[in-house]
C-alpha cells in the first residue's frame, strides 16, 4: 500500500552481480595474478636506523625534575612542545656543545 502522501517507494533497479559483466572484457579482476618486476635502478639501500644505545644524546631537557635526553635537537623539541616544557630550543644554545663533541669525535679517530 502506498504511503499518505500517495507516493510508492521506488523499487531497486540494480541489476543482479551474476549479471554484470566486468569492463576488462568480462575477466574477474580478482583471477588475476601480478607479476612484479624490480626497476633497474632501484637497489638503492637505505640508511640504517641506529639502535637506543648507539644514540650519542646530547640534548637534554632542561626542565626542573625532567632527565630526559635526545640526539637530535628536533626530537627534544617535540618533546618539550608534547609535554609543555617551556619554550622552543634554538641551535645556537647548543652551538658551543657541538664544538666540543665534534672535537672530541675527532680525536677518538
């Protein structure tokens, strides 16, 4: 029976999945199997991460009661961005800490 408003629902005209063919030429996409070549060129390797104990952390935080360290300066960055310690920390605080690890790095070689 129709609805008060004197409308039917409109029947589903989508036809049935048995009765679609596929656009690649009636092939089922999912009976196909792939065959992947590497590209010449492409055996660049990439640099390996380093491990927790080989990270030289130079980079402490410098808030009260944090013992935290990174070997980066943008690793202690975000963390003082995430955890709200203070302010963005520059290069150049640690410009003279660099000099001095460079010139002990050098004279271990």
């Amino acid at each position: 029976m129709a609805p008060s408003g004197g409308h039917a629902h409109p029947q589903s005209t989508a036809p049935h999945p048995s009765q679609v063919g596929y656009a690649n030429g009636g092939v089922d996409p999912a009976s196909k199997t792939y065959s992947f070549v590497s590209l010449p060129g492409n055996t660049v390797r990439k640099r390996p991460r380093r491990r927790y104990d080989e990270i030289e952390r130079l980079y402490s935080c410098n808030f009260p009661g944090c013992t935290k360290a990174y070997g980066t300066l943008n690793h202690l960055n975000a963390h003082v961005n995430m955890q709200k310690h203070g302010v963005k920390r520059h290069p150049n605080e640690f410009k003279e800490m660099r000099k001095q690890w460079r010139k002990m790095k050098k004279e271990q070689e």
